[in-house]
C-alpha cells in the first residue's frame, strides 16, 4: 500500500486496494468464524459500511452519474460508465429496438464498425475493451496506451497525459512488424530491442536463449537500444 501511494496511485478511486480487501475478505471470515461476538461485531461493520457509502450499489438509482473530473484527476469511473453499462441499462436495453450493441457506448460502435470494414487489417485504438470486444479475432488492435503491448509500453508517452493514460507514438515499421509477424521496424536501435522483446514474447518457451535474454533484459542490457531510438526520436 505504501509502494501504491509512493507511485501516486491510479485515476480510479480504490482500484489499487482491490488486493488488500481480496485477502482481508477471507481473513475475517476465518476469525469472524471462531467468534459469535466477533461474527456480531463484523457484520455490524458491513451493514454500516454498505448504508453510509454514498454510491453503494443498492442505493444506486439510475441516474447516478459521475460529475467530473477532480484537481488530479481522480475519478468515479463507475459512474462514468453507468449510465451505458450497468444492470439498470440492461433492464432498459431492448435488442430489436436498440440493435444488437450493449453496452450502448462509442467505442462499441466503433469496434462493430471497424469489425465490419472489409478492406481494414489493422487499426489503432485507446480502448481495447469494448473497442476490442466488437471488433472480434480477426483484425488486429494496436494498444496505444500501452496496456496490453510490450514494446509501446517501454517506450516515452505523448504530452500533455492523464494519469493511467500513456499514449504512445507507433514506431515506423511497427504495425508492418506485427502483421507479417516479422521485424520490420526502421530505427535500427528500436528493432534490435523488438528482436530481443519478441523472442521473449513469441520464442520457444524453454528454450535457453530466450532464458538468456530474459535474464538480460531485466539487467537492463539492452536499455543502450532504447534510449538511443528516444534520442533519435
């Protein structure tokens, strides 16, 4: 908790303690079950907690949104995607009339959109969840904030950022790379690393190069190649 709170936390309110209370939860359940009084004590905590919190979910009407953005900013992404994505929206979704697309939000649409576009292979996006979701297997996704592709998310984000939103420029040769399944990227510096990074991702699994070159990109052996290719940039 300390290292989460060291690092500035995270632009959703609590996401990061999800692990303590993962592992409290079944902690007081075990001690709660040695003692009825601790049991009492315990229970009476939750029905406090649950009644005092503003947004718990069973004082959640349908029309709780989220209202803005704080200093940081910090936000009630729950609220942000209440409206579109939650059990209220569903019970008032109706297929035939609203098409086949829930949760009702853009990126959605957009993903259905780009799922149905014949001459696209590849397309680039900041959402790889709904996005993702409606677009299917059969194209491919460039996660530009990172979250899901190991070569962006080692190299510097694009400025002005929010925090948890890092968008990365996409290397030249990269997209080309990860359709071909190949190394076509065009900074040599950049696509010695990649090699190393594919090897690690995509090699044989056991094999003792790849163990090698584990090993080595955790030392820092081939920071050299990265912050050339930045220097560059």
């Amino acid at each position: 908790m300390i290292y989460v709170l060291g690092v500035g936390g995270d632009f959703m309110h609590g996401r990061f303690w999800t692990g303590a209370f993962a592992v409290a939860a079944p902690v007081l359940a075990e001690l709660a079950s040695r003692s009825r009084s601790l049991m009492a004590a315990l229970a009476a905590a939750c029905i406090a907690v649950v009644a005092l919190e503003t947004h718990s979910p069973i004082k959640t009407s349908d029309g709780y949104v989220e209202t803005s953005l704080d200093r940081y900013p910090i936000v009630d992404e729950r609220g942000h995607y209440f409206p579109s994505s939650s059990l209220w929206a569903w019970l008032r979704w109706d297929p035939r009339r609203d098409g086949e697309v829930f949760p009702r939000q853009h990126w959605s649409f957009e993903g259905v959109a780009a799922r149905d576009n014949p001459t696209l292979r590849c397309v680039s996006a900041n959402n790889v969840g709904y996005f993702g979701y409606w677009v299917g297997i059969r194209k491919t996704i460039i996660d530009k904030l990172a979250l899901g592709d190991a070569l962006l998310a080692r190299l510097p984000c694009k400025r002005p950022w929010r925090i948890g939103h890092f968008e990365r420029n996409i290397p030249e040769g990269y997209v080309e790379s990860v359709l071909s399944g190949g190394n076509r990227i065009a900074d040599p510096d950049l696509a010695r690393f990649y090699g190393k990074l594919r090897l690690i991702t995509q090699g044989s699994l056991w094999s003792f190069e790849r163990l090698e070159t584990i090993l080595a990109m955790n030392l820092g052996c081939y920071n050299h190649l990265l912050r050339s290719y930045t220097r560059a940039q």
